[in-house]
C-alpha cells in the first residue's frame, strides 16, 4: 500500500510541474515577459486559486494550442476524479 502512496505522490507533482507550466506561459503572453520572469511570477500566482487557473487555461489554450474541454479537464479534472473517489468511499463504508 506504501508504494501506492509514493507513485501518487510522484504523479501529483507531476500534475503540479505541468499546470505551474502552464501558467507561466499564459502569464508570457498575458504580459509579454520572457521565460525568467515568468516563472518566478508563476511561482507567486500559484497560490492565487482562481487567477493560477485562469492564467494556465490561457496558458493552455493560447501557447499550447489546446481546446477548451483539454484545458478544463487539466486543471478540473483532478476535482472530478477526487469527487468521485469520495462518492464510491463513501458507499462503500455506508453499506452494512
């Protein structure tokens, strides 16, 4: 069980590299900032739930090249499968 723990770690950081990619590139086009200093901003803008979102789904859209439904499920999908394994926990424990 440890070692699915780890491998879900290591894909959660994962996750996080790719979306604070993302939003380092909308911050790019956003502001025009060369790759330096947008990672530095990227950093800081992170934490900022709802402007990191906006800013990597411009990210994403815009520099990537990608649709809207590939964007979402990048930064909502997690939300949904997090969701849904609380559903299914949730009914399995309830049942007696």
């Amino acid at each position: 069980m440890a070692k699915l723990g780890v491998i879900g770690g290591i894909l959660y950081l994962l996750y996080g590299v790719v979306c604070l990619f993302a939003v380092m590139d909308g911050i790019q086009i956003w502001f025009g900032v060369n790759s330096f200093f947008a990672f530095f901003i990227a950093l800081i803008i992170a934490y900022i739930p709802i402007v990191a979102t906006v800013a990597g789904f411009i990210g994403a859209t815009d520099a990537w090249d990608w649709s809207y439904l590939q964007a979402g499920a990048l930064f909502f999908g997690p939300m949904v499968v997090y969701f849904l394994i609380a559903v299914i926990g949730v009914s399995l424990t309830s049942r007696k």
